[in-house]
C-alpha cells in the first residue's frame, strides 16, 4: 500500500505483541490478526509500545510483521501497517531504517529520542535525517512523559512540511497544545490521539482518528464514537464513550499493556498474559477487578 496519509485516520489498533514460554507466540498473534481483521479497524501498529517493541529483537520483529501480513492476506482484509520504531541514536535509527526498508510495512511511527533530552533544534534535525532517509513516510510520536521531551508545535509544524512527514500519535498530554496544533496544522498532515481516556475530547477537538489501546475491548463501540461525530451526533458518540470510558481507566490502572493482555488471555484471544521483563503481569487485585468487568459486560451483551 501506499500513500500513509489517506490512511491514517479513524480507529488505528496498537496490537500488542503475545508470548508464551519467552518466545514469540505466532498461533496467538494469528488469532489476534483475524480477529481484529475482521472488526472496525483502519490500521495495525506492530511493536511500538503497546507491543512490547523495547524488549523486541530484530528477528523477533520481522516474523512479527511477516505473521501479520500473512494472516492479513488468509483473511482477506488488507489493513495498512505501521512499525513502531524508537531509540536515542539517530545513526542507528537509520540503519534500522535500512534494514526494514524492504518489509511489507506502510510506514512507520517514530517516537522521540529517550533520555537524552535532546533540544527542539536536535529534535528538528533528528526527525529530518530520518524523514530523509525513511523508504516509508513516518508519522511522529510525541510522548513527553516517556520521553523527557515534548516536541512543540513550532517543531511539529516544521517538520509537517517534510513531505514524508504525514502525521503525529499525539500523547503531548495538553488538550491545548493539541488545539492549536489542529487548528494550524497543513491540510494533508494528520493527527491522530494515542491517550485512550481522551479519544472521545481528541475527536470532538478535530483529530482525524486514535491509536487506541483498550479498543483491543469492545473494538466496535470505539470505532462506533467516530462514526457518530463523523454523522454529527454528538449525543450518540457521548452515550457510546460512556460505555468505554471506566475500560480505559482499568486497562491502565498499572503499566500497560499488561492488564490488556490478562482481559485477551481471560477471553481466549491470546494464550497467556504473559509481558517481558521489567515488564510484569497484573497483581491479584487488578486481575480480579478484570475478571469482574469482563463478567459484567458478558452479562449485559446477553
């Protein structure tokens, strides 16, 4: 596929990323895969952090994106896909770039550079040694509170006009830094929230979709809202947000995407909840407040 930026809008699902026994679980990650194929869902991101992409290896990677690809194929629904990338070293990045230059992918989201704090000046001219570098267009990610970083709008409106620059993962964690960003972002250069417990704000504000966490739960509810502020009803995407609004408090209430893996593995959809180091499963407590709502909600869809 090709053209990022007349895809990246709508319902974007971050998949998480199944082991089991500390190896990548690929009878897991193809159930996932027809699963969510087959749901209201406009696009996949593989191995950023919902997936686990920090504790991933490079092999580990490619046969993520393969299995997908393959699964996407036997499904018969072709969705665009994304490759998280992140890292501090934009040399390396580039030779990452490289390497995954020939993967069926559509793009790629690119987090800011961690830890190092680097100044807008460095983020500038990291994002554009990238942009210029990249085979695919690469939307940005902007997460200050894993970063250390936040990438301004002045930043973010130069680097808009970079053409393979297409659109921003917004989890700047300010509702007015997002504002004016849409209101004075190019017409082609697309934003989209990453902060689950704002979706339904971020879509009324004008973003052109979400890269939604806990739509791995009641998936069509979350693609629903959009489409009824898309009609304008504003009313109806409110009553569907209130059914979802607690879930993307549970499904955070310790690191994610631990608690979102035990709700998959309760359901069947993954094999085990298992996470990778530093990474750990949800306590006792958070388990049994998940199994209570996945009960709850059982009983209301019968």
């Amino acid at each position: 596929m090709t053209g990022l930026e007349d895809h990246l809008h709508g319902l974007w699902l971050p998949l998480v990323t199944p082991f089991q026994g500390g190896a990548l679980d690929e009878r897991s990650l193809r159930r996932l895969t027809r699963h969510y194929s087959a749901q209201a869902v406009d696009g996949f991101i593989l191995g950023a952090t919902s997936g686990e992409g920090m504790t991933l290896r490079e092999a580990e990677f490619e046969r993520l994106v393969a299995t997908v690809r393959e699964e996407m194929a036997a499904s018969g629904r072709t969705l665009p896909v994304c490759l998280g990338l992140s890292g501090a070293d934009t040399s390396r990045l580039k030779e990452r770039l490289d390497e995954t230059a020939d993967w069926p992918i559509d793009g790629y989201l690119i987090a800011s550079p961690y830890y190092v704090r680097p100044s807008q000046r460095g983020l500038l001219a990291h994002f554009e040694a990238l942009a210029d570098h990249a085979a695919w267009p690469i939307a940005l990610y902007n997460i200050p509170y894993r970063c250390a970083v936040s990438i301004t709008n002045q930043t973010l409106l130069r680097l808009a006009e970079h053409r393979n620059i297409v659109g921003l993962k917004d989890c700047g964690a300010s509702r007015e830094q997002s504002i004016a960003l849409l209101r004075d972002r190019p017409k082609d250069f697309r934003v989209l929230t990453g902060e689950d417990a704002n979706y339904f704000e971020a879509l009324c504000d004008g973003a052109d979709g979400g890269i939604v966490l806990s739509a791995h739960v009641e998936t069509a509810t979350f693609a629903s809202i959009d489409a009824e502020l898309k009609r304008g009803d504003h009313d109806a995407a409110q009553a569907r947000w209130q059914e979802v609004a607690e879930l993307t408090r549970l499904l955070f209430a310790e690191p994610s995407p631990a608690p979102a893996k035990y709700w998959l593995w309760r359901c069947g959809l993954i094999d085990s909840p298992e996470v990778r180091l530093p990474m750990v499963e949800v306590s006792s407590e958070l388990a049994a407040s998940i199994d209570r709502e996945i009960e709850r909600r059982t009983k209301v869809a019968a």
